[in-house]
C-alpha cells in the first residue's frame, strides 16, 4: 500500500463522518515503531475545533482507517498511528509540514 492510497482511505473517512469540516491536509509518513514493525503515520489536518469532532464520530472514522490500512495492505502490512489536527493549533506553519 502506498502513501497515496492510505491518503485516501483517511480523507475519505474523515470526510464520511465530518462532511461539514473541511480536510486541509493528510500527510502520511512511512516509519518504525519502536520494535522495528513497520508503520504509517497519518495526520489529518482540519479547519475546525476540536469540540467538532465529538467522541463517537472520530472512534469511527479511527477504526475505518486502521481497519481499512491494515486489511488492504496485504503484501507489506503497516499498523497506521492516526492524529487528528485542528488547523488552529499548527498557527502559521504549513499544514503540509506537520
């Protein structure tokens, strides 16, 4: 799996759930965890507060991720570690750098 289509995958289910808050950016970034497994981080940034994204609805769009993450990439698998971001919060620095 590709950082294009794990880009897509968390676009689209955080756009599932929040059709009303728009995704600035997702930047995913292949890395190791601490035992050498292979992972992806992936951090959705978004023009909105944090209050917005409510308990229930940001479980679901985590769970749609890791699941779809993990089940699609059969031949190298990558346990994905998801941040959601408010724009607000990045102040000046380019949403794409974070």
């Amino acid at each position: 799996m590709n950082e294009q289509q794990v880009r897509e995958i968390a676009e689209t289910a955080f756009k599932a759930r929040f059709d009303d808050i728009e995704v600035v950016s997702v930047n995913v970034k292949p890395g190791f965890d601490h035992y050498d497994d292979p992972l992806v981080n992936v951090k959705t940034i978004y023009d909105g507060t944090v209050e917005q994204l409510g308990g229930e609805g940001i479980l679901r769009v985590l769970s749609e991720i890791v699941e779809k993450v993990w089940e699609e990439a059969e031949d190298s698998p990558v346990w994905p570690q998801v941040h959601f971001i408010a724009k607000s919060d990045i102040g000046r620095r380019d949403p794409a750098t974070v």
